[in-house]
C-alpha cells in the first residue's frame, strides 16, 4: 500500500549568519578588489566560491581536485592548529592580569552580520576559522587595551593570523580544473597528459589519490559521465600562498 504513495520532499534548508566583531576579520571576509597600484587579494567570499569549484571537479573524478581537497583539508587544520597556538599565547598574557581586576569580553556595539549562503563543508572550514581570528583580534585589543602588550606586538599577532588564512585562500588559488578523470589517467591519453603539464610545478600527483582509494573527508561522491566545463572563478586574484 505504502507503495503507491508518492513521497515530494523538498530539499532541506536553514539559516545560517555570520557575526563578525573587528574591522580586521571583515576585511578577511572580503578580501581586496584589484586597482591600478594595488594587487587583488582573494578573501573569505572568494575562497568559498573556489572551493564550490573544486568539489564540483572532484565530483567529476578529476583527481587533482581530490588532491587540492586533501591539501587544503590539511591546510585548514594547520591554521587551526597556528590560530590556537595564538590564543595560547594571550592566555599566558592575560593570566598576569591583578587578580583585583575583572575584565570581560570586548563585542563590537555594531558588528557586521552576513547571512551565510555556503555550500560546501571545507568552505565552512574557513568561516570557522575566520571566526576564530575575530575572537583572536578582540583578544589582542583588549590585551593592548588594557596594557597586557604593546601596540606593536599587537600588530604583529594580528598580521600573523591574518597571514595564515591568506596562505590558506592562497592555495586554493593554485588549483585550475584538470580536464581529465581516471579514466583517462588509465588511458593515459591526451587529456592525462596535459593535466600532468599543467601541474608538473607542484611534483607527481601521490599514487593512492591517483587511484581514488584516498580522498578528503569532505569530498562529493564521484559522478562519471556528468561531465561538463568547471570554470575558473578567481583568475583576477592574486592572494598569498
């Protein structure tokens, strides 16, 4: 009986927002437009869109978009690991406070809300980094505040978060759409031939993601034979690695 009911269920959604505190982190978020004397730099927004274009070749069994998926997997777990070791360091700072003084949290009286609209894991990866720097710069604000560091290694730690989620949009940047599936790695034909030209800089492809037997932890499930163009997003930018 149950069969003969048809089951219309439409695709989940929610809503997901973003609150950003500092100035520094919303400039993270949005990165930098190119001028006539100054470089473009790929921010959070633009990270995200690459990284909707790399799952979506990987679905394609390009297997050098499941590499650059593991490479900024592990990449994201660096920054963590940098970002935290950060925190550390305020941590220490902080505990030589007068025990007479009681200081809470510094929270922006305006912050900037931004309804997020992601749909790939890895790119909500980065927006809990860039969370985490946010909480990071209150905490070296306060510190300086409140006369725990100096004006000048306040910028320094600043920078230094900064720069990790630069390096991480950066290599994201690296990747270009391969052409090329398994198959053709099989093959060894034209196609595999000119993915391993166009990433002959980064060395040989490591065997086992050649074979499909390790991929990301977030990595789509392959679907051979939808194949069709993965443009390039970002071409314009020119972030750091």
């Amino acid at each position: 009986m149950a069969d003969n009911y048809q089951l219309n269920i439409g695709s989940l959604r929610s809503q997901v927002q973003l609150t950003l505190h500092t100035h520094h982190a919303a400039r993270i978020w949005l990165g930098r437009q190119k001028t006539d004397d100054k470089h473009s730099i790929l921010g959070l927004a633009g990270f995200c869109l690459k990284i909707n274009q790399i799952d979506r070749a990987a679905a394609q069994d390009d297997p050098y978009s499941d590499w650059w998926m593991i490479r900024i997997e592990e990449k994201i777990q660096e920054v963590d690991d940098a970002l935290k070791a950060i925190d550390s360091r305020l941590d220490g700072v902080m505990a030589q406070l007068p025990k007479a003084l009681e200081i809470g949290e510094n929270l922006s009286i305006q912050p900037l809300k931004l309804p997020l609209f992601i749909s790939n894991p890895l790119g909500f990866k980065g927006v809990h980094l860039l969370t985490q720097y946010d909480e990071v710069v209150r905490r070296i604000l306060l510190a300086q505040h409140v006369a725990m560091i100096g004006r000048r290694d306040g910028e320094i730690w600043i920078d230094e978060g900064a720069h990790l989620l630069r390096s991480l949009f950066g290599l994201a940047q690296l990747h270009r759409f391969s052409g090329a599936s398994r198959d053709d790695f099989a093959a060894n034909n034209a196609r595999a031939e000119n993915a391993r030209e166009m990433y002959k800089r980064h060395g040989d492809i490591p065997q086992d993601i050649l074979e499909g037997t390790r991929r990301s932890n977030f990595a789509p499930p392959i679907r051979r034979g939808s194949a069709g163009p993965v443009e390039d997003v970002d071409d314009e930018f020119e972030g750091e690695a």
